[in-house]
C-alpha cells in the first residue's frame, strides 16, 4: 500500500510517502518568495506545484501508477461534511475558480487530480475541510439577516487530535462530546459532538494571535475602517493583527524570550492571550450544556507550557485537558487514506448543493 499524502501551504507543499504502517519519507517543498511573487492569484500556482510534486515522486524513483491513492488536504469549498470526498472535476474546478475562500490549500485537489492521471486514474481524495460545516441551526445566526456565520476551523487537525485521544482514553468519539483549540499562526477552535462539529470558532472570531486581531469589537473595527480602510481594517486579520500589534513580532517564542527577561509589557499581552482564549473555549461548553469529555490543546503555540498551564488553570474545571502540540495533519491523511482503501470509510461525491 503506497499512499502519496499532499498539504500545500501559503509558501510550502509539504509532501510524504506512507506505506500501510508509517511515513516512508517526507519532504516541505519551500517556494520562495522570488517565485511566488511572479504569481498574482494563488491558482495560478498551481501548474508549478504540481512540477515540484512530480520532481518528489522522482526523487523517491517512483512512477504515479505505483501509487495506490493519493489523499490532499481539502480546501475552503462551499459547505460540507467531515471525512473524504473523492477528486473529479468538477471539485477541482470549484476549489481553484469559485471557493469559499482563496486559500493556498485550495490547490491540493488540482495537484493530486494531475498526479492521479499521471498515475492512470488512481484513485485521489480530499479530506476534512476547512471549511466542514455541521453547525447546529442556532449556531448559523450571525445577528444580521441573510449574513449566516460561517464555519471555518483546523478541522483536519483537530479531528485527528480528537481520534488519537479516543484511542489512547478508550472512548467512542461519537458518543462523547470534546472541545478542540488549534493554537498555530492563527487560531480555531470547534466542538464535536457524536463526532460532528456542531459549532466553531473561526480564526476572525474568537482570541488574538501571533498575527491575527481575533474577535474585534465591532465600533472598534468601525473607527479603523473609517481611519484606514477596509482594507486597513482586513489587514489585521491577515498579518497585522495580535502579537504583532501589541509586540511587533509573530515569534511566541521570541515574547517568550522577552517574558524570562523580565519584559512587563510581553507578559501581560501574553496572558491576555491565554485568557481570551480560555474564555471562547469555556463558551464552546454552553453549547452542549457543559458536558464535556476533554478539552484538547493543539497546534504549534501548544508546545509552551506557559500558555497551556495558564488556559488549563481556567478552563479544567469544565473537563480533562489534553496537550498535543504541534499538528497531525500527515498522519491524519495518510490514515484516510489506508481506512479508505480498506473500505472502513466511504467517500462523499462533491456537488455544489
């Protein structure tokens, strides 16, 4: 069982080679900036991508018919549910020309439909997208009619990160509830009950990060649109925003640094941090009335003990928290992959309705 696992990132494709036990080989194929600035819509990327993939099969001397199934992080579609949906054309052409979002992982479909056919049209999946929306009803109101919230969280990290502590705690995923924060670059964090992601919160909702203002105040978001544009006002959701604000740095490990020095300023922002996001997690277990398996931390910013001491403090009154650090995204494709070729799971077709 050979399974070609695809991730792209906004400056990298990460790539791997699994077998039916474990990652054979890996590669982050980084693109510079150089060659990324020739480019001036991420799908145009694409044919690019799909050259620096073909190299890595190349690299490992193996030819795509060799492969058994290739699976890709999934994009930013229109709705969907959790688990794998099968590549074709019309999913391909619905990521690159009219997604939800623009997104770099909205590439990975196309990357993996062109190696598929290099391969003789073996088979090719997408798994746990972004953009994975079971919310409840209720969960959908914004506030403002026709303006539905939308449902956008690390949904193939925090999914895998559910399964493993099901494994190792011994429960049933889809009996239990369990809330999941992906602490990275940008923040989510959802709730899954009975396995679905009945409410999330979006990296525009919920607490500040390295980069990204969270949740603004909305007259606050108003003054900065009326004083730097919308476009001023977008930028702090994108890059201007949280640590970098306050700090002038995206690098935890850099306030971290100025934090052991004794730097007041660092400290306190960082603590604010923690605390807003205790609170959105401490708000995702009103929705299922505080019944709550465990509480799992995740993400890069989940290797500092500092933050997920000062967000366990606050929140492990409500269930046991769990610290996986860093991401499980490989792992999680790859094991798509095998469940699917073992015919455990089944594949959805995409269609826009």
């Amino acid at each position: 069982m050979k399974i070609l696992v695809i991730n792209p990132g906004s400056t990298s494709t990460k790539t791997a080679l699994f077998d039916e036990i474990q990652c054979l080989t890996e590669k982050k194929i980084v693109h510079e900036q150089e060659t990324l600035s020739k480019f001036q819509h991420i799908n145009d990327q694409l044919e690019m991508r799909i050259a620096a993939v073909r190299e890595f099969l190349q690299e490992q001397d193996l030819k795509a018919e060799e492969l058994d199934v290739i699976v890709s992080r999934g994009g930013i579609l229109p709705p969907v549910r959790h688990g794998a949906y099968c590549i074709d054309e019309h999913l391909v052409d619905t990521l690159l020309y009219r997604p939800a979002q623009e997104h770099a992982s909205n590439m990975g479909a196309g990357i993996a439909y062109q190696i598929a056919r290099d391969g003789g049209g073996i088979p090719a999946y997408i798994y746990d997208s972004i953009s994975v929306d079971e919310l409840l009803p209720e969960a959908r109101l914004s506030g403002v009619k026709d303006y539905n919230r939308g449902s956008y969280s690390h949904v193939l990290n925090t999914r895998a990160v559910a399964r493993k502590l099901a494994e190792t705690e011994g429960f049933e995923l889809e009996e239990e509830n369990v809330i999941v924060a992906h602490l990275g670059g940008g923040f989510s964090m959802n709730i899954q009950s009975k396995g679905e992601l009945i409410d999330v919160i979006s990296a525009d909702e919920g607490p500040f990060s390295a980069e990204r203002a969270g949740a603004l105040p909305i007259y606050t978001a108003a003054e900065i649109a009326a004083n730097e544009g919308a476009d001023g006002l977008y930028s702090y959701e994108i890059g201007r925003g949280g640590l970098i604000s306050y700090l002038g740095t995206n690098d935890a490990r850099e306030v971290l640094r100025r934090i052991a020095a004794g730097d007041e300023e660092a400290a306190s922002v960082f603590k604010a941090m923690t605390y807003q996001i205790a609170k959105y997690i401490s708000s995702l277990a009103a929705v299922v009335c505080g019944n709550v398996r465990a509480i799992i931390l995740t993400g890069g910013l989940a290797h500092s003990e500092l933050i997920t001491e000062q967000v366990k403090k606050r929140v492990e009154f409500i269930a046991d928290v769990h610290v996986y650090p860093g991401e499980l995204e490989m792992e999680a494709l790859a094991e798509a992959g095998r469940r699917l070729l073992r015919g455990e799971e089944e594949a959805y077709s995409f269609t826009t309705n």
